[in-house]
C-alpha cells in the first residue's frame, strides 16, 4: 500500500512499521481525526422501540413461534416506517431470515467462497450499499475490472449501473484503483474472512496522498440461531452509519457525461497493478510486523 501511497489507518491495529515512523499517540490522532470527518456521530439510530420489535421478531424465529414469511413480512413493514438508512439495515435482516441455515456449519472448509456470497453476505449488503432508484448497483465478480491492466479481480464491486452497462465503480471488497480512475473523493471497501467483515474507505487527502481507514468490523450471522447477536443495537447502529458514510461520502458527486472521455483518456496513462506487485517480495510478509489482521 506504501507503494500506492496509500497510508492504513486501524484504530487499534496499528503496523509496528508505521509506529515507529509516527508513534501510537499520532496515529490514534490521525484515526480519530479520520474517523469524525466520515463517520458522523449524528446519523440516524434505531429507536427502542424499534429495536425491542426487531428482537422480538429475531426470537420468534428461533423458537418458531411465527413462520419465517410472516416474520420477513413484519421486519419489511417495520422498516417502511423507518428513516431509509436504518430502514434497509432492517430489510436486510429480513433477507437473511430466508436464506441462513438454522444452525451454524462448523466446519468452515465446507464453505466455499461462492457460498458465503450467496447463502450470507448477497443477502444483506446490497440493501445498504446498493439502490435501483439511483442506478447503483452490488455485483459479485469473476473477472478482473481491466483485463488489460490488472489481471487482479476484485470479489464485489459497487459500481452505477447506466442503461445496460456498468459503468462508475464505487467501492471494491478488495482495494483496487477507483478514485484516480472516476476523480472520485473517496471510495469503499470491505473485506471478508469467513463470517468477519470489515469496511474500510479509501480518500484522497492531498496529491499522491491516499488513507485507507477502517471504519468498522463486526462478527456476521452464521444462522438463524445466532442472529440475535448480530443484530445487536450497537451493530445496526453501526451499519447504519456506514451505509450513511457510503452514501454521503463516495457517491456525493457523481462524474457526469462530459466528464466520460477525460476519464477513458486517463486509462491510457494508468500503470497495471501489476507493475506495483512486481516490487514487493513475497516472500517479504513475515519481515513487515506480527500482531496485525490485515
């Protein structure tokens, strides 16, 4: 990422590379500093009473007490009366009622990654991240962005979707070259590591100056037997307003029509990725520092 001249910033998962360079208290600094700019404190919050209807409902399918189509049925009509961004952390609760097993597969190398795709996270995350009113769109790739450039693909991509083609990219479940590429401010990003997921923006702060910053993680439902503590007041909270970052912060401006040809132009100027990975050893992981997740 140093490479890239991108500097990553994780609260409490900072490289012992870049603490020795800046010291723990700056960076925390710098996170803070970071993290306040895209996370607003003010974003809408689930309500208690709303909250105690989503739990309510939650233990209702695990003791099935209701069918699971009356339950989709009432945390759909729960979230028609709720502010949008919560609104759709709620429908996609109600995706996941229909598709999680009841119990939990414990044996994770009987998993695959097309299965956490579909059967978990395909379910939930297009309804904070995509919208068909706004052309926007989640897709699950299998093929590189630019063949020509990269032959890196990304695992998802959010992206416009105008008339029938794909057209600008905003956000990746892998980091890969958006902002330069759409003059966008800054784009997102989410990985996955079985049911973990971690959310991450990308934003340009000065030329040649990028900062890749988590904004959050969290444990994701492996059933229907443990959906209560995924859908927790904290986490709904917490997807709420990272559904909001994404909304306000990367599709903020949009490039137009005019701007399409600049844009094509700047792909004959690009340098594939490939170019980049060439300079890094891979042999080098083990000498960069322990005791991070990333």
């Amino acid at each position: 990422m140093a490479v890239a001249d991108i500097l990553f910033l994780a609260l409490i998962d900072h490289r012992p590379a870049i603490m020795k360079i800046y010291g723990q208290r700056t960076l925390s600094n710098m996170c803070n500093q970071v993290l306040g700019e895209l996370m607003h404190a003010n974003t809408a919050k689930i309500s208690d009473s709303y909250f105690i209807k989503v739990t309510d409902t939650i233990n209702s399918v695990d003791s099935k007490a209701i069918s699971m189509r009356d339950n989709k049925r009432d945390l759909l009509n729960l979230a028609a009366t709720m502010n949008n961004t919560i609104g759709n952390v709620i429908k996609g609760l109600a995706n996941l009622l229909m598709k999680l097993p009841r119990l939990s597969v414990l044996n994770m190398s009987k998993i695959v990654e097309v299965e956490l795709q579909s059967t978990y996270f395909d379910m939930f995350l297009p309804e904070i991240f995509a919208d068909k009113d706004q052309q926007v769109a989640l897709q699950w790739a299998d093929k590189s962005v630019h063949q020509d450039l990269t032959e890196m693909r990304p695992d998802a991509i959010i992206s416009t979707l105008v008339q029938h083609e794909f057209e600008c990219l905003f956000g990746f479940s892998e980091a890969k070259r958006a902002i330069e590429w759409h003059d966008l401010p800054a784009c997102l990003a989410f990985m996955i590591n079985e049911y973990s997921i971690s959310f991450f923006i990308v934003s340009k702060r000065h030329d040649c100056l990028y900062t890749m910053t988590e904004i959050a993680s969290l444990d994701f439902a492996s059933s229907l037997s443990n959906l209560h503590t995924f859908a927790t007041c904290k986490n709904l909270d917490l997807l709420a307003a990272v559904s909001h970052c994404f909304w306000s912060i990367c599709t903020h401006d949009l490039p137009n029509t005019a701007t399409a040809t600049i844009l094509q132009e700047r792909l004959d100027y690009l340098v594939p990725i490939s170019n980049y990975m060439s300079l890094m050893a891979k042999s080098s992981k083990g000498t960069l520092g322990q005791l991070s997740q990333y």
